[in-house]
C-alpha cells in the first residue's frame, strides 16, 4: 500500500474499528469469511453484523449490508446521513451502491481490496462524480490486522 | 434512446419482462416505485419482487436485490448462472454489484436510468473488466411500458 493511503488513526476511528473487527472476529469462529461492519452516531454502536454468506447460503450477506439495514431499522429512517460505517474490508460493488443508496454520512473501512474494492481500489462508487450522493471516505484504519484476519481465513481453507 | 441500443423482442425476452412489468403495476398500487423484477431458470419463474423501499423504510430493498434473495433460496444455492434476472429498470450500483455476487447469468432490463443506471448507462459494473463474473445483458425491452410507469408514478406525486 502506498504510504500515503494510510491515514492519522483518530481514536475515534479506532474505536470504531475495533467494534468491526470483534464482529471479523466472530465471523471466522463461525467459519464465514471475517468481515464485520458497524453503524455509529453520535458515538453510540446502532447496528453490528459480520458476514453471513455461509449461514444464509446468500452470496448479498455481505457484513456491510446487513449493518446498514439494521440501522435503517434501528433509527426508522431511511437515510443514514448523520451515521458512520466502520468495515474491515474495503466495500465491494453492491455494499458501496448501498452506502450511496442509504446516503451513509461516512464510511471509514480497514484493509483495502485490489480484486472488488469499490471505494477508491478497482472503482469509486462512494465518491462517484455522477450519483446523487458522496460520501466522507477514511480507508486503511487497523489495515494490518483487519487484512490479516483474511489472510489467515483463505489460508486455513486451502 | 439511440436506436442501436433497442434489442430483438425475443418471445422469452417479452415473456419474462412482462412478468417483470406485472410485479412493476403491484408496486405502483402499493405506493411503491413501481420496479419489478423476476428470475427464470429453464422458463420458470423461481422469484418475483418488486421495490419495497417505502413499506420497509429501507432504500435498499430494490426489485432485483430481493428476487435475487429469493432466486437463491428457492434453489438453496449460491450462485444463479443458470439463472436469468428480467427487471424493469436498469440495475443501480448496489443491484449490479449484488447480480455480479450471485453470478447472475443473463440481465434482461427494460427502461434505460440514465441518472444511477451500472449496466451501461452512467457506469457498467455487470460487464466490468476488473471484477470477477461477467453478464450476458439485453437492455431495452419493453422499454417504453416499463419507462411509462414510472414517470406516471413520479408526475402523481409531484
């Protein structure tokens, strides 16, 4: 990763990131792929989710999906504009058409993904000139470890 | 339109959409952008959806998103490219992304989204050179009928 990418981690990022990697976490002791995602506002956790591919047999389980749309449900809105998603993995397609969709205030994610991120690696969609909606991006908080808990996953299933 | 983009009425391709256009007319009289969607595999109808935005206060529970759900558990595997995915409107970013997880076969849509369309219109993640599944698309069926829905549905509401 280019040095530049890597941003100050505010303690609030941090903070954040640590509750989406115990949600990383607990996805690997399930044996779904370690992501996890968690909705803030105002410093308050309103969703928490990790990957659920396996358990629902639904490749769209993604960690990021499921904590925007408890969220939705938490709040009973339909827009997530005063909110903050920590995910450990660089949103792919569908998650960052979600974000836009549900018009996510910011988006702060760990590892970066070359094969399908789309907030910045293969695309842009969070910060696409054309969409309706843009969002605050902060990408490579606790890249290491987030990236590291994939790393170990893929490599135990080989 | 460019008239290069109009395809072949194809008696499956019609079949198909007008499911799909079926499903649309349930949402407009649901108060819902009316967007349907169905997935066919072999000539049967595995799943039909249409928006749900409003009843769930949940801007993500798009057409396509839910039949693809739906798809996947009727058939209780997780992939559907056998499958072919008939939607009213030309899939958004999160839609596309989530047609792409489920390796979605074939996409036939019907009215072209010149403002959030990812299958060719703003962007074109379904056949993207980067990411790792790739969609046979047909867009342009009953264009007109599934384009007149909605603009009927958003001048009532003006």
């Amino acid at each position: 990763m280019p040095e530049g990418r890597r941003p100050p981690a505010s303690p609030g990022n941090l903070a954040g990131m640590a509750a989406a990697l115990h949600e990383a976490r607990l996805a690997a002791s399930l044996e779904e792929v370690p992501v996890g995602a968690v909705v803030l506002k105002d410093g308050a956790i309103l969703a928490r989710a990790h990957n659920e591919t396996v358990k629902r047999c639904d490749p769209t389980a993604h960690a990021e999906l499921l904590a925007i749309q408890g969220a939705l449900k938490t709040l009973g809105i339909d827009r997530l504009e005063a909110c903050s998603l920590y995910v450990t993995l660089e949103p792919c397609a569908q998650c960052a058409g979600a974000i836009v969709l549900a018009k996510v205030g910011r988006l702060v994610f760990g590892a970066y993904d070359d094969k399908a991120g789309m907030c910045g690696s293969v695309g842009d969609l969070v910060r696409h000139a054309k969409l309706n909606h843009r969002v605050e991006v902060v990408g490579g908080v606790e890249e290491e470890a987030c990236g590291r808990l994939l790393k170990a996953f893929f490599e135990h299933r080989r």
